[in-house]
C-alpha cells in the first residue's frame, strides 16, 4: 500500500534524508518550503511506510496547478534532479503503479520525473521527455591536483588574470550581496533570452536554506562583475545559479568565484561539486563545465503524459517570446518573470 505524506511537516522525513545515500538538497524541506513560499507548489512524498513506521522509502513531488500551462506534477520544479529514494524493485513498482493510477484518475496533463541514476526506460507508459548533460566534479583530490585538471588557458590563467586584476571576493547571504548578484542576474538572463527568476524566489531560499546557501560575488573596483549562488547538503556543494556583468568577463571573474567556492568545500570536507545540467545544444556551456576537469552523464527526465517542455520548446511563439524578452526594459523583464515562473515550473 502506498501512503501520501506531507515532508514539510512529517517528521520523519528529515531523518530519513539523512541517511538516504541518493538523497539532495532538492529533497530537502528548505528547497521544498522555498518552492511553496513563492510558487505555492504543494509538495507530497509517496511511500511503502505506514503512518508511525519508519520511512524506507520516498518519492517527492509538487502539484503545480496552472491556467496557462496546464495541471501536472513534477518531481521537481525548478530542480535539476531529484532521484527516487528507493532502494527496493517492488516498492518501486508499487510506487510507479501509484504514480500512474494518480495521472489516469486525476487528470493530470503530465507526471514528470526528474531522477539521475535510476533507469526507468521499462516502466510501461512512460516515455522520455528530456535530456540534458550533467556535470559534477570530484572533491577528493588535493587542490593542487584539482588545479592540475583545469584547463589551463580558460581556467588556470584566467584566475591568475583576476589576481593580477585585484578582484576582491566576498561571500554570504546578506540582502546587499543579493542585490548585487540580482543586478548582474536580470542582463544575464536577458542575453540568454530569458527572463529572470522573482527576486522573491532568492529571499526564501535564504530564508529556508539557511547557511547551506552562499552567494559568492567579485568584484572590480567595488563593481560587482561575476556572481555564483551555491547550495550545500551533506557533501555536495551544488552550483545552482550563475551571472556576469558581460563588459568584465575578460577579468576571469567567474572562474575566481568559482575556484574560491572550491577551495571553501575543499576546507568544509565536501566530496562533490554537482555543476547542475547544460542543455546538449549550449556547447559554450559545456566545455565552461568541461574546463574544470568535470565528468559528463546523461540526465533524462521521464513523463506519464504529454512529452516536451513547456516553456523552451521550439516553435513561432517560443521564438517570438524569446525575441521579446531580448528587447525587454529591465522592469518589464523582471515583472514578465515574476509572472511566468509559477506557470512553468
């Protein structure tokens, strides 16, 4: 049988986190509390355990109800992954069953899983909807042999650059650092033609994620030209968000806030930086990724239900809207964001 638990306000859900191997900061009750604040996605989590029993297993999911893009659940929005925490065939199947039963019955337009190691290719009626390459970089070796790794003209030499450069580096959580790595987000977005995400999304994951969650900002002359927003659980630092202030990017910016991120999960004893997924088109993105001496896997995401993304596919309106966003006024920009981003998540 299979029961339907709230992991906001379950305490067993926590612990069992806490042991989970596959477990992420994903599944975590902040990214979870976080999604629900802004979006108002209300999150549950299917299990074999019994009320009282404790947790085995766990799949997490969001319901997110949309007049625009229709209503579905997805494990989970706005995450890279989120792998299914069963370890048992049969509960998995019995999970699945009620997965399926809950996209017939319900009428849910799709189910969307998002998991990275577990292969669902057998499972009856669902069907592939995305792939993505996945990144993650292996912690456990000195920094001096981590160096040895990265590219040398891209990435070595451009961190001496900032040095020679004077960029100062600061890190945190505080509202003015947000600030600034807000400032630098929205003419990111924009140049990937993109709007940016609610500024209210940034001030709870603060609020949720606690000190597990680092801004990391350099700057030149007191003007903030690279910024990288990062998520920690257990021994995984997770690089989830990025921007630059394009007319700086030959100061090597970038690579100094991420070379100081490594070097903090280095001294906190962090096994793995996990450098999220790059679409298999933005070769830019993934030889960025490669240069750091990164190991690729295949990410797919997996669907009962109508196939596709909802908000980058191709066609006459995505290309029109994405034109738009290009020309945009910043205010507009923001506000298109913070209108759209609950429907598409």
């Amino acid at each position: 049988m299979i029961h339907e638990i709230n992991p906001l306000r379950d305490p067993r859900w926590p612990e069992f986190l806490s042991r989970h191997p596959h477990a992420s900061v994903f599944h975590s009750s902040g990214w979870l509390e976080a999604l629900r604040r802004t979006y108002n996605y209300q999150p549950l989590a299917l299990t074999t355990s019994a009320p009282g029993e404790e947790l085995r297993d766990g799949f997490v999911v969001c319901r997110v109800r949309s007049w625009l893009t229709g209503n579905r659940m997805v494990s989970l929005p706005f995450s890279d992954h989120c792998e299914l925490l069963v370890d048992d065939r049969e509960a998995l199947q019995s999970i699945m069953a009620a997965l399926h039963d809950e996209w017939k019955v319900n009428g849910w337009k799709y189910i969307e899983i998002r998991p990275v190691e577990l292969d669902l290719r057998a499972t009856a009626e669902l069907s592939k909807s995305q792939s993505f390459c996945l990144h993650r970089l292996d912690l456990h070796p000195s920094l001096e042999n981590l160096v040895k790794g990265f590219h040398d003209n891209c990435v070595r030499r451009k961190i001496r650059r900032a040095e020679r450069e004077n960029l100062t580096y600061e890190e945190g959580r505080s509202e003015p650092l947000l600030e600034k790595f807000y400032r630098m987000l929205v003419p990111t977005r924009r140049r990937q033609l993109l709007p940016p995400q609610p500024l209210a999304w940034f001030r709870n994951l603060i609020a949720c994620m606690g000190d597990t969650l680092k801004i990391h900002v350099a700057s030149k002359d007191g003007q903030p030209v690279a910024s990288i927003l990062t998520l920690r659980h257990k021994t995984v630092l997770v690089y989830k968000y990025g921007c630059s202030d394009g007319r700086f990017n030959n100061l090597g910016g970038t690579q100094l806030v991420f070379w100081k991120a490594i070097q903090d999960a280095k001294s906190s004893g962090l096994k793995e930086l996990d450098m999220g997924r790059s679409d298999w088109g933005n070769l830019g993105l993934m030889k960025f990724k490669d240069r750091w001496g990164a190991s690729r896997s295949n990410l797919t995401y997996w669907r009962y239900g109508a196939a596709g993304p909802e908000f980058t596919s191709a066609g006459g309106n995505a290309h029109l809207a994405r034109w738009l966003f290009g020309h945009m006024p910043n205010g507009l920009l923001t506000a298109t964001g913070s209108l759209l981003y609950k429907h598409v998540g």
